[in-house]
C-alpha cells in the first residue's frame, strides 16, 4: 500500500468563527492559512494540531446543511488521545465549554474500564477524548 498517513479530514460548518474558537482555543490547533472567497465560500482555512490537519470551510453561498446526526453514515467522531482524560476534562471547562455528551449522567465516563469524554464542536462534529490506547 503506499497511503502513508491521514492528512485531514475536512469539516463543513454555518458557525465558522465558533467552529474556529473552538479547535483553536479549546483544542489547541494553529491556523495554518485562511482563504476568505474561497470558490464561492466566505472561507475555507486549514488547521493543525501537531502532523494532523482539518480544513475547515463554510458552505457555498446559497447552500444550507443538513444538520450532524450520529445516525448518518460515515465519520461518526474524531478521536484524540491525551496524556490524563479527567486534567483536559477540567481544563475544556475552564475554558467555558459545557456542550458534553452525558453517558449514565457523567461526562467523563468509562467503557471498558477506560475513562473518556466527548464534547460536541459547535458545527455538531462529536469529538472522544482518551489517555488510553486500544489494545
């Protein structure tokens, strides 16, 4: 095979500058460029976070999405590994996100015997956070 990595995955979004907020800030991605009039976009910018991007862009002009549902096929969420799941728990906090997903009334929760936590961007992308590799 000669894929050697995922580059990026590119996210659609109506909430562009909460969207950027919010991988930016909260995430800690860097803006690598941000094209503004982008074939027919008010913007279309690459973000990065260590060797991983994501391009994010607004719709076309006249275009509306349909919203995100974990019932739709394809990506369900990203996933993104972290050295302690409960010190970023607190740390997205102090930042003022709340928007976790609640699983038997914990936001940090366990499957398998291994804590994480998902938080939803603004756009509705679900993002896991784990300090646990699968093995």
């Amino acid at each position: 095979m000669s894929i050697k990595m995922i580059h990026h995955v590119c996210i659609q979004t109506e909430k562009y500058n909460e969207s950027l907020d919010f991988y930016t800030r909260i995430l800690g991605f860097e803006i690598v460029s941000e094209t503004a009039n982008f074939h027919g976009r008010d913007f279309n910018t690459w973000i990065k976070l260590g060797s991983f991007m994501i391009e994010l862009q607004t719709p076309k002009k006249g275009d509306a999405f349909n919203k995100w549902s974990s019932l739709n096929s394809g990506p369900v969420h990203l996933a993104f590994m972290v050295d302690n799941v409960e010190e970023e728990y607190e740390r997205i906090k102090s930042l003022g996100h709340k928007d976790f997903k609640l699983k038997n009334g914990e936001e940090v929760y366990k499957v398998l015997g291994q804590s994480l936590l998902k938080i939803k961007a603004p756009e509705g992308t679900e993002i896991e956070v784990r300090d646990t590799d699968i093995t």
